[in-house]
C-alpha cells in the first residue's frame, strides 16, 4: 500500500486513444484507494503516477497491509502464514505497528502448516489459494480441516468472470504472466468444491 508523506502525485489512466484521463490527486496524508482495493482483492489495474510536487512516499508490503487490517479493524488474532517473506522481517513490522500482541507471522508451505485440526474460528486466505488449492483434495484434506464445526472459511482470490474457451483474448495479453493460469471463474471453482472426494 502506498502513502503520501509529503507532496502531489497525480493519479492518471490512458483511453484507448491514448488520451490522458486524470483519476484524482494524492497530497500528503493520503492514500491510494486504487492500490488498497487492488491489494485487498489482488487486482492489477492499469493506472499511472506522475509528480507534480516533490513528494515522499510511505509503502507497506500488501501481505503485511492485509493482517494489518484483519488486527486493527475487527480485533481479531492473526496468524499471518506468508512463505515469501521471513517471519523475523514481519515481526518487526508488526511491532513498529503496533500489533505484534494481534499478528504472529509464521513462514509455512500451505501443504505443511503447522496448525491443529479444528484450532481456528475462521481460516481466510487473500491472494494466495490459486497457488496451491487448484487440485481436488486440498480444500477437504488441508484448508477445510483447521476451522471447528460451524466456523468460516473465506478465500479471496483474483479471477475470471467466465473461463477461456479460446486460449487467452486480445486484450489480456500485453499483462498476462505465466502464473495467471491459475485464475478460474467462480463456477470453476464451484465445480471443483462440489466434486467427492
């Protein structure tokens, strides 16, 4: 996530004419409802940034954002399972934050984590469940395992509003990467849950 500590940064979009289409200004202070909303639902967005007042900037790593807000907001305890980023590196920003009582950072391959059966009252996993839970016997064997009968489970994971019938389009190719092939539509994943195991 990104902040304005001191200056102006223009926040602009091109039309397909190439035409520059101002969104709004950041002055100190603010924030960018676009990278919040992006991070919050692993969204790319194809906006630009241009100074018009020497600025300073303040970033928080979007893993970090997000157990950050889960803390702050509802005050809940959050195991912030992250394989990319060292443990000690998040504890250190969760005390400078403030909630390091709320978030424990854990480092852990989503096949091994280091939790009981039935331990949590909820289990949500923000842009991270297309990496591992594609197959048919995680979410019955691994992810649906660690919440108690009659607790939540939320997945939060960038998508397709419908699957490809005909290779990639278009006008996706210029941002595609290879490891967007995981993104399925909401039926796919429907489809998927509802298979027996």
């Amino acid at each position: 996530m990104v902040f304005v500590l001191d200056g102006i940064i223009r926040v602009y979009k091109l039309s397909p004419e190439g035409k520059e289409i101002t969104l709004y200004r950041l002055g100190k202070g603010e924030t960018c409802v676009l990278s919040v909303s992006c991070i919050m639902g692993d969204l790319h967005y194809p906006a630009m940034a241009e100074v018009e007042e020497e600025f300073i900037l303040g970033i928080i790593p979007a893993e970090f954002y997000k157990a950050l807000f889960l803390a702050k907001e509802f005050g809940v305890t959050v195991f912030a399972n992250d394989l990319w980023i060292k443990p000690t590196d998040n504890y250190h920003r969760f005390v400078e934050m403030g909630v390091d009582d709320k978030v424990f950072p854990i480092c852990e391959e989503a096949h091994a984590l280091p939790y009981a059966e039935n331990y949590f009252d909820a289990a949500i996993s923000i842009d991270a469940y297309h990496y591992f839970g594609t197959d048919e016997i995680y979410f019955p064997n691994e992810y649906s395992r660690l919440v108690k009968p009659g607790g939540q489970l939320g997945i939060v994971s960038p998508g397709l509003s419908r699957e490809f019938s005909n290779g990639l389009p278009e006008g996706m190719k210029a941002y595609w990467e290879p490891d967007m092939y995981s993104f399925h539509s909401a039926k796919w994943w429907c489809k998927l849950w509802g298979k027996p195991v």
